[in-house]
C-alpha cells in the first residue's frame, strides 16, 4: 500500500530537491540539509529507475509502524489502522481533486489552444458532473 502512489505517478522519485540528495554523494560536497547518507542509499537502489530504493523505504516504513503499533498495543489494530489510513488518503488524492474539478470552472476566457491533457480533464470534468446530476448528488 505504501508504494502505490508512487505506482500511480509513474516514477518513484517526483519531489524538486531529490536531484540534491542525489549529487552529494557524486560531487562529494556537503549542504545544509542534504544528506550525504540518503544520496548513497539513492545511488545503491537506482537501477532500475530508483525503483529499489522505494520498495526498501517502503518496508523499512513498514517495519517500524508495526514495531510502534506492537510496543504501544494496538497489534490487533493493524488492519483498521491500515483501512483508516488507505481511507484519508483516497479522500485527499482521490474524491477532493475530482469534487473540485466537478464544481464550474471560472469565467473567463477560454485559451485558445487547447493541449491533449487539458481536453482530457476537461471532458472527465463534464462527465462527472453528469453523472453527480444523475446520481442527484449535489456538487
């Protein structure tokens, strides 16, 4: 469950700064708030596509949830714990940015030059408001 959203964006590695993290370890400098530690843990699980890298951070989350879970108690609590957190995180990356794309756009005026994507969303705006009408549900 921890390595879907990277599943779902298609590469493992999306933030701004990683390339920072990454180039310490290569130019062998020092910055503040780069780890030199984390850009050889990226180095040694890069190929293929730093794919390694997000599967090992992944168990290793793993590991220490269910280690925090058992010294507090709440081992039983793993699978409502799991469903809770897998419930918020289809409620903020899922349904929100679909509602909100449901909602009118703005006026205004329109660009002339559409781009593939932006006629993509643009007609799954238009059918999810469709089906909230048929639905009945007020968007």
């Amino acid at each position: 469950m921890l390595v879907l959203p990277a599943l779902w964006n298609g590469f493992p590695l999306l933030q701004f700064d990683t390339g920072g993290y990454f180039a310490r370890w290569h130019e062998g400098t020092l910055e503040e708030s780069r780890s030199t530690v984390y850009g050889l843990f990226l180095n040694l699980f890069q190929w293929p596509d730093f794919w390694p890298a997000v599967v090992v951070q992944a168990g290793a989350t793993a590991w220490v949830l269910s280690l925090v879970l058992r010294v507090h108690g709440f081992e039983r609590m793993r699978v409502l714990l799991a469903t809770i957190a897998a419930l918020v995180i289809l409620r903020e990356k899922v349904l929100r940015p679909i509602l909100a794309g449901v909602s009118k756009p703005k006026m205004g005026r329109k660009p002339k030059h559409w781009s593939p994507i932006d006629e993509h969303y643009e007609a799954i705006r238009q059918d999810t408001f469709i089906l909230f009408q048929d639905l009945r549900i007020a968007a």
